[in-house]
C-alpha cells in the first residue's frame, strides 16, 4: 500500500506541467544586470590586483581571458534572453 503510494505520487510529480500564469519576467535580465555586474566588476578587480601583486601574471592573463568572457554573458544586451529562450526551446516548453 505504502509502496503504491509512493509510486503514484511520483508518476503525478513526473507529468509536465503549465507555468503558472501570473508570474510576469519582464525586465528581469535587466535587474539581474544590474544588480550583479557591479559586484562581478568588484571580484574581478580584487582578483587581478592580488595576481598583479604577487606577480603572476600568467595566471594573471588567464583570469582576465575567462573574465572577458564572462563579462560578455553580462554585458551584451539580449544573450541572457537568447540563451533562456534556447534553454526553455531545448526543454520543450513554448511562451509567448
């Protein structure tokens, strides 16, 4: 019985569902730009500076290769957008 419960609470879990309908996403890749590039901008600024003190600039170099590239998910306009989009197209779920 306990067994047969359990199993029919996770077919029910297993079935797709529909995104609720009130849940309003407009502007939020802008406040999450906002909000964490700044704070992106401080680590990264601390962490180029310890490797420039304690000269090790090859890992100097690398670091502002991967921050660069990093950079550019926050700082190109629309490629949060894309991507989740790509994401949610991958998952099979469609949106208006």
């Amino acid at each position: 019985m306990i067994l047969k419960t359990i199993l029919l609470s996770a077919m029910d879990l297993a079935q797709p569902t529909t995104p609720p309908a009130g849940v309003n996403t407009e502007g939020l890749a802008d406040f999450l730009r906002k909000f964490f590039a700044p704070l992106f901008l401080v680590v990264v600024s601390v962490v180029a500076l310890f490797f420039l003190f304690t000269r090790e600039i090859t890992r100097f170099v690398q670091f502002i290769i991967l921050a660069v590239a990093i950079g550019v998910i926050f700082y190109v306009p629309n490629i949060i957008e894309v991507t989740a989009k790509a994401i949610a197209g991958a998952l099979g779920i469609t949106g208006g």
